[in-house]
C-alpha cells in the first residue's frame, strides 16, 4: 500500500486499525484552498461537493453582508465562508468538531487573518441573545438536522442581519419561521443544486429587521 500511495503521488494515505484513521503516508501537510486560504485537512472533514456550488454559495454570503464590520459564523467548519468574509470584517468562526476548529485555527494565525475562532458546541451550548447581538450580522451553516435552539437565540437578541446556509430546505424552514416571527424579514433567497444526481438542494438566505 505505501508503495502504491508513492507510486500514485497520493496526497495521504490513512488506515483504520480500529482506533480511527491514522496517517501512514503523507509526504507533505496536506491542505485545502478556501478562498486563497491553505487550510489543513483532517480526516473526514467536511467540504462542499462542487466547486462551482461552493463558489455561489460563498458569493451569496459576502454580498448578503456587506457593510457589517464584524461577523459570526456559526457552525463554521474549516473557515469555508470565515476565509471569504475575512480582510474588510472580523469574523468569529464558530464549530463544535476539535479538528475542524483547529485547522481553522491555525490556517487563520499562518496568515493573521482577521478570524477569531471558538471552540464551542452550538446545540447544546448556544450563542446567547447578549452574545449574538454583539456582532453586526451573523451567518449560519448548520448541518441537516438545522439550527432551532441557536435560531431561538438569535430571534431574542438584537441582531439585524442574518445570513443563513441550508442543506435541508425543511430544517430551514423551520428556523425560518422563528426568524419571522421575531421581525425579520426573507429578503433573498437562492436554491443551489451542487447534489448532483440527487434530491438534495442547498440553499442560501437572507433575512434582516
């Protein structure tokens, strides 16, 4: 196997001997580019499926949050928007999974990026309403089962601005009505369909009061 991985340039290679993957070949640190931004890649991470879906869904997110100087992104993963929004805003990335936060961390202090990350469970522990309303908008990317409890807690702070990233358009909708109930307002609204051959639709939004 390691003979193939040199053979084949593999970027790594890692075997489960039950106690999770463990590196046996990786020539260099491997990385991936998020918005010009060389992020290191954990095993099992999470990326977008396209590139071309990944590219709309980050343009829909800087142009929803224009003008907010500061930013917190929820459930931010490796830094997927954090990356695009950083350099004219400060963003707070956000994410429960130790790895992900941690190469986030540490793609965002090689460059002293402007994005300050938080290691924090947001299901069980939630920004609260005096948390969230510190910031001039907030973006949020949860995964499919969506985001109630942090929604709750955005509805009930002072927050104006808020830009939301679905994989579930019925998790959405959910939060979406919390959001409208609380006084904001659905003011764009997009499906991505970056699942290719499948059922599943992306979407971004963007609501404001």
């Amino acid at each position: 196997m390691l003979d193939f991985a040199r053979d084949h340039t593999l970027a790594r290679l890692s075997l489960d001997r039950g106690y999770g993957p463990e590196t046996v070949w990786e020539p260099e640190p491997l990385t991936v580019s998020l918005s010009g931004f060389a992020v290191p890649f954990p095993h099992g991470s999470f990326l977008q499926p396209t590139h071309d879906g990944e590219s709309v869904l980050v343009a829909d997110a800087v142009d929803f949050l224009q003008g907010a100087s500061t930013v917190a992104d929820l459930f931010s993963g490796l830094g997927t928007f954090a990356f695009a929004l950083a350099g004219p805003r400060k963003v707070l990335a956000v994410e429960a999974a130790r790895d992900a936060h941690l190469a986030c961390k540490a793609a965002a202090n090689a460059r002293q990026a402007p994005v300050l990350t938080l290691h924090r469970d947001l299901f069980r522990n939630p920004l609260q309403p005096e948390e969230a309303s510190r910031f001039g908008a907030i973006l949020l990317d949860p995964p499919r089962a969506g985001a109630r409890d942090q929604v709750a807690q955005i509805a009930a702070s002072t927050a104006t601005r808020v830009a939301y990233v679905s994989c579930n358009p019925a998790s959405w909708a959910r939060d979406a009505k919390q959001l409208v109930e609380a006084g904001f307002r659905l003011q764009a609204l997009r499906p991505v369909g970056q699942f290719r051959w499948s059922t599943h639709v992306e979407l971004t939004s963007y609501f404001a009061r």
